[in-house]
C-alpha cells in the first residue's frame, strides 16, 4: 500500500473506479463525482491518494484545520479494492494524523455499514443520526 499526495489526475483516475455507493451520495448530495472529488481535493489542507500494486484503493483529506486548537475534519473515498495491508496501513497513518491534530471528525452515511465498523475500530466515536442534505449520517469524532 503506499500513499502519495493526491491530485487533480487522482481525481479522474477515482471517478472512474469509485464505489457505487459513493456515486449515490454524490448525486443524492447535487455533485457530479469529478468536480466533487477535484473541490476535495483543491480544499483539502492535506490530501492523499493511496495506491495498493498500482491499482486505486482510495482517496482521502484533512480539511478546515484549525492551528489554535489542532481540530479538523477527514473525508475519505474508497474503491472496491481493499487489500489486506489496509487496515493495518490506515490504523498506521490515523496515529500519524493524530499527532498532527487533537480532534478529528467527519460525517458518514449511516448505509456505510464496514465504514462504521472501520470508524469504530480506528478509535472514533460516532454520534447519533442526522440529516445532512439529503443524507442520513452520523458524525464521528477522534479527540486526543
């Protein structure tokens, strides 16, 4: 697995390979993926492309960093290409991202049934059901 700084041509490669699911999130929120996952990126404080024998696995970002009180919020995007290296690659670098900021969090759509479960184990805790556009997420949250 390996991890490179992410950019505009990771974008098209991703809107190309990007899990069903994120496609209807993306449409259910009025995105079309392209110009969803370039904003993300472009924004992003941080963003990363991560690689598994060439092939995509997924793209994620740390943006709206505070420096004062070291909070920020992770988006993270994903294939359907996981390799076995992932987990213990993502637990590696949330350490890493924990060093850098003392509360992480984001939103997940409550139908990401293994996102949750990967939330969880990473050591986030997930907040109750909201609305959010037209989704249903729950927010979860890392604080150092």
């Amino acid at each position: 697995m390996s991890l490179k700084n992410a950019t505009l041509e990771d974008c098209e490669i991703f809107a190309e390979v990007l899990r069903e699911r994120d496609r209807e999130t993306a449409r259910r929120l009025g995105y079309e993926v392209e110009v969803m996952l370039g904003w993300a990126v472009k924004n992003s404080a941080e963003a990363w492309a991560g690689y598994y024998e060439g092939e995509p696995v997924c793209l994620f970002g740390v943006d709206s960093p505070c420096m004062i009180t070291g909070e920020a919020n992770i988006w993270f995007i994903g294939t359907d290409n996981f390799p076995p290296p992932f987990a213990r690659e993502s637990f590696r670098f949330m350490k890493e991202l924990r060093k850098r900021y003392s509360n992480l969090s984001g939103h997940v759509d409550v139908t990401f049934e293994k996102s949750i479960r990967w939330l969880e184990w990473l050591g986030f805790k997930l907040g109750e059901e909201t609305v959010k556009a037209t989704t249903i997420v729950r927010r979860f949250q890392w604080e150092g």
